[in-house]
C-alpha cells in the first residue's frame, strides 16, 4: 500500500521531472536568531523515526551550496568562486521521497537521482560501523573536485577545499539547529568505500553529516 502510495506521488508529482526533483523554494527568512543557534548547536547522534520533510531536507542543500545572486555566488564562501563541492545525500526517511542516492543541483535546486534503495547501511559500514548514519533521516556527504581550486592555487588549493568543507557543513549545522532538526559531523570514514558506494569518480568524499529530527 505504502509503495502504492509512494508510486503516486513519484509520477503524478509535476516536482518530478524523470530522475531530477525539484527541490520546494528555500526560506530566506526564519524564527531563530543566529545567537540562538549559535548557543544551541550541538552535535546530536539519537534521532527520533519522525521523518524529514523534503523542504527541511531542501534548506539543509541550500544552506550547504545554494545559489543566492544573480552571478551565482553561494551560502558559502569559495576560494576564487571555483565551487569545487558536490554534495550528495543517502536517504532512508525523508517525506515523499523514495529512499536512494541523489546529488544536489545548486543551479535548479533540484536532487538528481543516482540510485534506488536504503543504502545507509552500507555507508555506516563504511564508516566504522557508526550508529547513527543509519538511524539519520539522510546523510549528507560533502564531496569536492580538488582540480577546480588546484589548477589556479596549486597545492595551496587543497587548504582552500578543506576550509570549503568546514564553511558548507557549518552553515547546514546551524541551519538544522534553526529548524530544530539534529546533526552530527563525521569525518570518521574509509574514502574508497563512500566512492564506490555513491559511485564517484574525481569527486573526494570530504565530509559526513547524518541529519534526523530530535
Ligand atoms: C572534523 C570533525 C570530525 C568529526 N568526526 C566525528 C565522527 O566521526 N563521529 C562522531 O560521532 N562525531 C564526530 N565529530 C563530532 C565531535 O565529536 C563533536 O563536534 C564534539 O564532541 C564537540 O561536540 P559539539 O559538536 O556538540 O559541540 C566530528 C567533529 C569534527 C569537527
């Protein structure tokens, strides 16, 4: 029934384009004060089974990467304005989304499907074992293409990514305390294993964060 159910609003949904899904507009205004969220962030690791609604899962991409000027300029800052991160999510509980694999499209703000199936499993198994990738809703995993920032900066360049990382994970942390929604950091993880699991090919997996309601 429920598959039934998740059937229908995959194809009747006109936010579904084929594999790409069109993300709802990201608020720009919001109740919490930075100071508030500031004072409140901090690493969470139990998750309730409340699901994550796919516009919270949209401003968490957004506060990541999302485009916010006419030039393209993002949320975060990068060295050069080259945006050398992709970011990808694995899925197991978020609202009117089949479970899977998908990369964040900044330019549409649209999810782009790469695989079917709950695969947090997999990528807590790639992770010593941590609990909490596979209780998370979703997992976001910040990824960069070093050669973006490196052909300009040189091998100074890959500083420049890693502080790229902290920039966009901060901003979904503080983001997620703003919705109430928790968050732990995870840097803790065997690169080859996330590659192949989200099947990439010159994009690094820098990052883990495993997001769920509280
Ligand atoms: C670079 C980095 C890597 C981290 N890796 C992990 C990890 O693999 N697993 C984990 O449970 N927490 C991880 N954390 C979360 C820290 O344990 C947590 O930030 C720290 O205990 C401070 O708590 P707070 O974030 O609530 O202030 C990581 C944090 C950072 C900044």
């Amino acid at each position: 029934m429920l598959e039934l159910l998740l059937t229908f609003v995959v194809f009747f949904n006109p936010f579904y384009q084929g594999n790409e899904i069109l993300l709802p507009k990201p608020e720009k205004f919001g109740k919490v004060s930075i100071e508030e969220t500031l004072s409140k962030r901090r690493t969470i690791r139990n998750y309730s089974k409340e699901p994550i609604q796919l516009k919270e899962l949209g401003q968490l991409l957004w506060a990541a990467q999302g485009i916010t000027s006419d030039e393209g300029f993002r949320t975060a800052p990068s060295a050069g304005a080259l945006y050398p991160l992709e970011i990808f999510i694995v899925t197991g509980n978020v609202e009117e989304l089949e479970d899977g694999i998908y990369r964040y499209n900044p330019s549409k703000h649209s999810i782009i499907k790469i695989s079917s199936g709950d695969k947090r499993k997999q990528l807590a198994d790639a992770a010593l074992g941590q609990e909490q990738i596979q209780t998370a809703a979703v997992n976001i995993i910040i990824t960069a293409v070093l050669k973006r920032t490196t052909w300009k900066y040189g091998e100074r360049g890959k500083r420049y990514v890693h502080i790229e990382v902290g920039h966009a994970a901060q901003n979904v942390m503080l983001q997620a305390e703003a919705l109430g929604i928790g968050v732990c950091p995870v840097g803790a993880f065997q690169d080859e294993k996330v590659k192949k699991l989200l099947s990439l090919n010159e994009e690094e997996p820098l990052y883990i964060l495993t997001v769920g309601k509280k």
